[in-house]
C-alpha cells in the first residue's frame, strides 16, 4: 500500500512539473534573438540625381603652364654647436649611480624624500600654496595633521635634487623647507 501511495505522489509531482515546464516554455524559448536580426535598416536610400540638360557648349578652358625655378641649392641653417650642448647637458640627468644609489631602509624598500615647505593651521592657506607651486611646474601634495595642514614637494628617490630644489625654492618664494621620509600615510 504505501508503494503504491509513493508512487502516486511521484507521479502527480511528475505531472505538476511537466505542466509547469509546458506554461513557461513558451515565455524562456520566445524567439526574441530571432527578433533582433530582423532590424530594418536605418541607413538613408540614396538621393535622386536631377540631370541638367545643356543646351550650349561650354567654351574651352585653356590651361597655361608656368615653369617652376629650379632649386639650385639647399638652405642649411646651422645652429652654434655650443648652444646645441648646452642645451643638450641641461637635459642630461645629473645623477650618479655610484654615489646616489638609492637607500634602502630595514625592510630593504628604497627610501623616497619629500620637502616640507609649511604648516598652516588653515587648509585654504595651503591649498593656495599647492596650486601656486603647481602651476610653476612642480609636484606638490598635502597632508592633513591633527591641527595644522603640511605641504611638500616631491617625492624623490635621490636627496641631493630635493637639496637643489630646497635652493631653488628658498630663492623664488622665500620658503625654507626641510628634507624629510616620504610616507604613504
């Protein structure tokens, strides 16, 4: 009896999941791809082309030739060879890798440098710092403190640039700054 019972549950459940699969085979299987390939097209037909009917001849174009001058010879611009090096020796880097190899710190990461420059108690204050010092061409960032906001100049893998640079900055906006390590925090 219970056999009989179990498999008149099995087959019930068999016919609830057929009828089931037959209601939403129609809504999965809907041929919507099919629908997508018959686009129309939406490129425009091609404009008619009106004929003009002539009734005169146009009269002959005559085409004079005017002869070209000859190049007889190149111009050469030269430039002093001592301008072209000089030039050329501002561009060059100024490093040395025996002497300013980068240092590495105890976890054997290569130490970077910054240039502090100023403190302000008001962040409108650095900001206006920042963007000046940008617009000049520089790489400058700001650091939150607990009471003051900090500017810098770099980072630096080398320290003696940032030395040159702390010069160079001294003379053009009178601020003395002072080398630290460059953190990411």
């Amino acid at each position: 009896m219970e056999i009989r019972a179990n498999l008149k549950q099995r087959l019930v459940g068999g016919a609830v999941l057929l009828l089931i699969g037959i209601a939403f085979f129609p809504l999965v299987f809907n041929a919507a791809g099919y629908e997508e390939r018959r686009l129309e097209s939406r490129i425009p037909t091609a404009p008619e082309v009106v004929r003009l009917v002539q009734t005169e001849r146009p009269a002959p174009v005559i085409i004079e030739q005017v002869p070209v001058a000859p190049v007889t010879e190149t111009p050469v611009v030269s430039a002093p060879v001592s301008e072209i090096t000089e030039s050329l020796d501002a561009l060059r880097p100024s490093l040395n890798p025996a002497e300013e190899a980068p240092a590495l710190d105890a976890d054997q990461v290569p130490a970077a440098w910054a240039l502090q420059l100023a403190s302000f108690r008001q962040e409108a204050n650095a900001r206006e710092l920042r963007t000046r010092l940008i617009n000049a061409g520089y790489r400058v960032y700001i650091r939150q403190g607990e009471d003051v906001v900090r500017v810098f100049v770099g980072p630096e893998m080398q320290r003696s640039r940032l030395e040159e640079l702390k010069v160079s900055l001294q003379q053009e906006y009178g601020l003395e700054g002072m080398i630290v390590r460059f953190t990411t925090q």
